[in-house]
C-alpha cells in the first residue's frame, strides 16, 4: 500500500485494471485505470452498458477476483484482507436462499458459519428480522414469500453479521415495477437505519439516482469511469419521482451514456 487511505474512505480504487486470460488468444480487458473513492456510510450506484465491467469492479471490490494492476483497498486495508475480515456483505439478483432453510435459518446461516452461539444467532436473527419488518414470517420458507419479500431476507442475511459494507448486484432486476420501488424505499431506510457504505450496481437510470449520492457511470468495455455525477435529493421518498431535480438528474446520467454511444 502505497499511502494510508483516511478513515472516512470506505472503499477506494486506485489504478485498477483487470484483464482475463492475460497473454492469451481469448483475452479480455475487462476494466481500465479505475480511480475510484466510496466514503463510509456513502450510496454510490453503478451503472453502465452490458458487459462493461460493473459486476467485475464489485468482485474486485469484495476481493473475490484480484486486480490485475494498481490496487483494490476496503477499510484501508487490500481487498482480499477485508474478505477474510469479513468487513462486507453482498447481494444479488437471485436472493439465493436455502428452500430446506427457515427465514430466520436463512438469515442466521452466516452466523453458524462464525461460530456464534445459539443464543447470540437467535438475538441478532430477531434485529434483522425488524429491520426488514418480516418478523411474522421468521417460520416461513423462501418459497412462501413473495420476490421482494425474499430479497428482504437476501439483504438481512448479508447484514446479519455486522459488515460495514453492502455490495449489491442488480438486486431488484427481477422483480416487477412496483415491487421495485418499494424495495428501493426499503433499502434506503434500512440504509439509514444502519449507516452501512452500499455500493449498488444497476442497469436502470432512475434506480441509480433515485437511490444514490453518487451515480458512476461507466464505459462499454474495458470498462472506465466517465463520469461520476452526484445527486442531492435529501430525504427521498415518493415525491422524490416527482421532483424536477430527481427529472434533471436522470437527464444528465442519459446523457453520459449517450455521449459513450456517440463515440
């Protein structure tokens, strides 16, 4: 590590580059010379075309690929170490919940996995099924829920043990229009309720502002930031969609994925 990354820095990304299959006939640049900062407690959205390397940059984020050059850092430490920390959840398209598995066993399957007692699984199991208001279906299965309904759960279960960080891969692509927006509310205020940083990829426009302070957009690949536009909204709610600002923003990130067409 080259400098000491301020502790008001969540994630940064400094001159990171990935290619796949480096040096062969089917190699792929995938991301290049991405500078990137997340503050802690920030809401940043990515959005970009298909295949422009979104969902690569969140798995060098959770350390789950490594860069191929510059450096990947997560709570000023390499993002690999801050996978074996344990210092983020992710979420996914799919919730991926255990059908054999209870809500509430769902939820509390990390915990098992890091040893907590029964008891200690069975308290915070309680927090996060209030936290995402499904305390009466902590019995239920995942297939007698509904698509936002399980990625509630998704989203308790990624926070169960406490990371300071929440990376989200299109979380809410599959699900209908109005479910969307209740789970995009949803998330905001668990977002607020727990101050987690929340990096949220993202193909639709209005999701990414209407969720973030920052909206990143990229370029088809390999994959460069070419804009990083910020969103000053305040409190959202339904009005939100209605705000000529909310209008305004969603025009100026159009546009920048526009102008990425144009060349």
């Amino acid at each position: 590590m080259n400098d000491v990354v301020p502790p008001s820095i969540a994630v940064e990304a400094r001159g990171a580059s990935k290619v796949f299959s480096r040096g062969k006939p089917n190699q792929v640049v995938a991301l290049e010379n991405i500078d990137l900062s997340v503050r802690r407690g920030g809401f940043v959205s990515l959005i970009g075309p298909s295949g422009c390397g979104k969902s690569t940059l969140l798995r060098l984020m959770a350390g789950l690929v490594p860069a191929t050059e510059g450096e990947m850092l997560v709570n000023g430490k390499s993002a690999d170490q801050a996978r074996r920390d344990r210092d983020y959840g992710m979420a996914f398209q799919s919730a991926s919940l255990f059908d054999w598995r209870t809500v509430a066993r769902n939820i509390e399957l990390p915990l098992e996995l890091l040893g907590w007692s029964k008891a200690q699984r069975a308290d915070r199991t309680k927090e996060m099924l209030n936290l995402v208001q499904l305390s009466e279906f902590a019995e239920h299965y995942p297939n007698q829920l509904s698509g936002g309904m399980q990625q509630r759960v998704a989203i308790a279960r990624a926070l169960s043990f406490e990371p300071s960080i929440l990376l989200m891969d299109e979380p809410f692509g599959a699900l209908d229009e109005m479910t969307r927006e209740h789970m995009q509310a949803e998330l905001l205020r668990i977002w607020g309720d727990t101050q987690t940083s929340v990096v949220f990829v993202t193909h639709s426009i209005p999701e990414a502002v209407f969720l973030a302070q920052r909206v990143i957009v990229m370029s088809p690949r390999p994959g460069r930031i070419i804009a990083d536009i910020h969103v000053d909204l305040g409190s959202r709610d339904v009005d939100t969609r209605e705000d000529p600002e909310f209008f305004r923003k969603i025009t100026e990130v159009r546009e920048a994925l526009r102008a990425i067409e144009g060349h």
